[in-house]
C-alpha cells in the first residue's frame, strides 16, 4: 500500500451507539493500526429531523471506553475537517452541478404526488416502479424537458431534486475485500437522489465527496450498505476519481440466529447492547464489564484469527488483523461467551485493581458502617472469591461474610447441619479457635483437625454447622481460609452468636 491508509467511522448521531456499530468502528480502528494509517470519526448528520441531541458525545465517549479513540474528527481537526456533513454542506452542490454538466446526472421536478400516483398505478399492475432508463423520459426532468423549460422551473423556483443518470445496459463489476467480485447489471438500479432543492445532499453523495475529499483509502462498513455499492462506483467513476477499496462486514446475528441483532433481543434476554447507558437502556460499562473484554469479544464476531486463540490483547489484535479473515456470514451473538470473555480478563486483573473496584461496593452495601477495611483485607477477600466472578458486583454475593458477620442462617442448610449434639461441638470448636496463637489458615487447620481426629468425629459432623455459622449458608472458599482472614476475635464471635440464635 503505497498511499497511507485512511479509514473512516461515519456514524449518523441519531441515538446510542449500537456494539454492532462499536464492532464496525473496531474494525476500521485495527485496519488502520496494521497499517500505520488513520483512523477518522466522521458525523455524518445531514438528516438533521433525526438528529438526537448528546448522541454525539456519546459516540466519542464510547469509542474512548473501548480504547480505540479516532485520530482524526470533531475536536481532534488535521487538514480534512470539519469532520461534521451539516458544517460542510456548502461543499455539496458544485458536486451536484459537476455531474450535471459531465452528464451524469440531472434536474428532476416531479411532484411527490405524482410520483406516488406512478407507483400506486404500478402496483395494481403487479410491478414495481422504479425511477431510471425505462421511464425518465416520460416524467418531469431536464432529460425530457427543453433546455429553456429547465430553466424556467429553476429561476420559477420549482422544487427539484437532482438525480443520478444509472447507465443503461452495462455490466458493473465490484471488488469487496470480504466478498470478492460482485456483478450487477445497471438496468437495476434506480436513478438515486443525489441533491435536494433545500441545499441538502443526500446520504450518497456527501459520503462519496466526503471520502473523496478526506483521502479515504479503505471504506469498512456493515453489509446493509451493499446495495449501495454499485452507485457509489458509479459515482467515483462519474467523477473520474480513484474509489476506495470497499470491504462490506457480516450482520451481528440474534441470539436464536435469525435476523439482525436489535435492542428488542437485549431487553428480552437481559444483556446489553449498547457500550454505555442510553436512557433506560444499560450499557456493557454500566453492567460490569471490562473494555478489554468487550474489544474482544466483538473483535471475534465475525472475524477468525485462523488459530485457536481466544484471549487477545488490542497488541495482539492489531497485530493478528486481516480483512481477509472476516467470514461473509452473519455472526451469532451469544451472550454467555460475552459473560465468559468477562471472566476471563476478571481473573487476568491482579487483585489490587480488583480490590480498588470492589471497594465502593463495600462502601455501599455493608451494614457495619462502623468498620471501614484497608486494602489489603478487600485484597485477601478478593483472592479467595474472585474465581467464581463474572463482574465485580458479583463479588458482594459470593464474599458478603468477610465484611459483615451472617444475621441469619439458610433455614435448609440448618434442618440439614443443626443436631442435638451440634451446640457443644462448636462451643468446643470456639475455644479451640481461642487457644491457637498463630492464627493463619493452615495452623487453624492442624488444630480442628486434629481434635476431630481425636475424637472419633466425622469431618462432615463439626465442617457443616461450621461453614454456616461463619458464613450464613454452606458456600464460599476453604473454611480455614475465612476464620483466617475475619481473624480469631470475629470467629469467636459469630460462633456465640449462632449458639445464641439456634440453641
């Protein structure tokens, strides 16, 4: 690639960003990494009607969350900008008139009225109308009009639009990256909109002059915009500009596999959509998940390494990246990988940081308002907890007892553990707890074993009512490893209390 790489992100700002977005913003961000190119975030807001106000920002924000900031765009400006289509609307209509005096596009005046009245008239004839070669001639444009009675509709002030002239009998052949060669034949396609009498371009024409005017050497986009290549080609030819290599990505899927992934199916299936909030919508930041995590994942969606290989870093993604691997087909989205992707790099974090995030948690849910814990305790509590999280917020459910002391105890784990003779077991087990000097785990160990060994008890007999004494239910880590940790004045303590409480 001689000309350095420039790709775009040109998203409409018309709400939240959907992950299908994000994956497409991913996309052109590794491309253009591999190739120490560009990458250029470009808002493409023509459709001013649409426009929803803070969707922006969110868009910024977003692609920052995810650590794939744009180079180049709206309050990042190099030699290309503005990077918003409404601050660049002046630019548009001497593109529009160029192809008009090339001949390759023209004025047309036909009322919406009457071309609802062609269209309704086809359809009770069991047709389709479409607006190109075989009937231009017959409706309200320069093409069928004089010269002079073009020009008088103009300085009358008619409302035109201006259209793109298809070709008429030609076979186009369309290079995709992902999909390979593409034929169409012109005598499909419809003469498009290309410029409104409002000053507006549409959609088509802004994106090719802007991708033009930005030196974009790579369009990556999703695969909805397929039926739009073919006029886009055209255009550049029209133009007589070099197009840009075209890669079209697959769909994002359902769960259930049918049909493009909607915010309707998260709602449904509890999982998000979108990166961050948006409204009442949660968002994969809001919901715990780690941006690494999500980078992955989506990274994976669609595109294949060629290896086994799950687990990469935006290093190792950049570095592994091909347009050449992405499949044509649509990808599943599964939202049990996405909870595994996050389990993952949660168990990848080392505990400091993992700490550093739970502690607010504590802050919030512990009843002991009074006790506040250092780092290193949370630390500790987190090693032994950690394995079975998925988010962070689910550390409080799996670890609540090393940060307050169980109100009440499962009521099917006591009918289960709670004997007759269970009350002087643990009040034995407490003064042994209260002789011990060194008090780390494996010396707690050692000793309550041992006297269990001595007296001819089984395991199952003095282990049970004591796991739920500590922790309230018979769940958590090695029961060492907590009296360990709450420490001896604590265990003591909560075993007192459960003679109290249960007799």
């Amino acid at each position: 690639m001689s000309q350095k790489v420039r790709v775009r992100f040109a998203p409409s700002p018309t709400g939240p960003l959907h992950i299908g977005g994000v994956r497409t913003a991913l996309f052109n961000y590794l491309f253009a990494k591999k190739h120490g190119g560009d990458f250029v975030l470009r808002i493409e807001d023509t459709d001013q009607n649409r426009y929803v106000e803070g969707a922006e920002e969110y868009i910024g924000e977003a692609l920052n969350w995810c650590g794939i900031p744009f180079d180049e765009g709206p309050g990042a400006a190099r030699n290309f900008g503005p990077y918003r289509q409404s601050e660049r609307k002046h630019l548009y209509k001497a593109y529009a008139m160029e192809l008009i005096e090339k001949g390759h596009a023209y004025y047309a005046f036909d009322t919406s009225e009457r071309l609802d009245f062609h269209r309704k008239d086809h359809e009770e004839k069991g047709k389709t109308f479409i607006y190109n070669w075989h009937n231009r001639l017959k409706l309200s444009n320069s093409l069928s009009l004089t010269a002079e009675e073009t020009q008088k509709k103009l300085d009358a002030g008619e409302d035109y639009v201006i259209r793109f002239k298809s070709p008429q009998d030609q076979e186009l052949l369309l290079q995709d990256i992902i999909r390979g060669e593409i034929k169409i034949d012109t005598n499909i396609l419809d003469d498009k909109v290309l410029f409104k009498s409002d000053g507006m371009p549409t959609y088509h024409l802004a994106n090719i002059v802007d991708d033009h005017l930005m030196e974009i050497t790579h369009v990556i986009r999703g695969e909805e915009w397929l039926p739009s290549l073919a006029l886009h080609q055209l255009l550049y030819n029209a133009f007589g500009w070099k197009a840009p290599e075209f890669a079209h990505l697959p769909l994002i899927m359902k769960p259930v596999g049918k049909g493009k992934l909607s915010k309707r199916d998260g709602e449904k299936g509890g999982f998000p959509v979108f990166p961050l909030s948006w409204n009442e919508s949660q968002g994969y930041r809001e919901a715990g998940y780690f941006p690494e995590a999500v980078v992955n994942f989506l990274a994976l969606l669609g595109w294949n390494p060629g290896t086994e290989q799950e687990l990469f870093s935006l290093e190792e993604l950049i570095e592994a990246f091909s347009l050449e691997r992405v499949n044509k087909s649509g990808a599943r989205f599964d939202p049990e990988k996405t909870k595994w992707y996050n389990h993952q790099y949660l168990q990848k974090k080392s505990d400091k940081e993992l700490a550093a995030l739970f502690a607010p948690i504590i802050a919030v849910k512990s009843s002991a308002v009074e006790t506040s814990y250092d780092t290193a305790y949370i630390e500790k509590a987190v090693t032994l907890i950690k394995e079975r999280a998925d988010y962070v917020a689910d550390f409080w459910e799996l670890g609540n007892y090393f940060f307050e002391a169980p109100t009440s105890y499962n009521e099917k784990a006591v009918k289960k553990q709670w004997k007759e003779d269970t009350p002087q077991l643990m009040q034995k087990v407490a003064e042994i707890l209260d002789a011990i000097e060194d008090f780390s785990s494996a010396s707690i160990e050692t000793h309550v074993k041992a006297w269990i060994t001595d007296s001819e008890l089984s395991f199952g007999k003095v282990m049970g009512p004591l796991r739920l004494i500590i922790v309230g239910e018979l769940k958590g880590p090695h029961i060492f490893d907590i009296l360990a940790l709450i420490g001896k004045k604590e265990s003591v303590g909560r075993i007192k209390t459960a003679l109290e409480v249960l007799g």
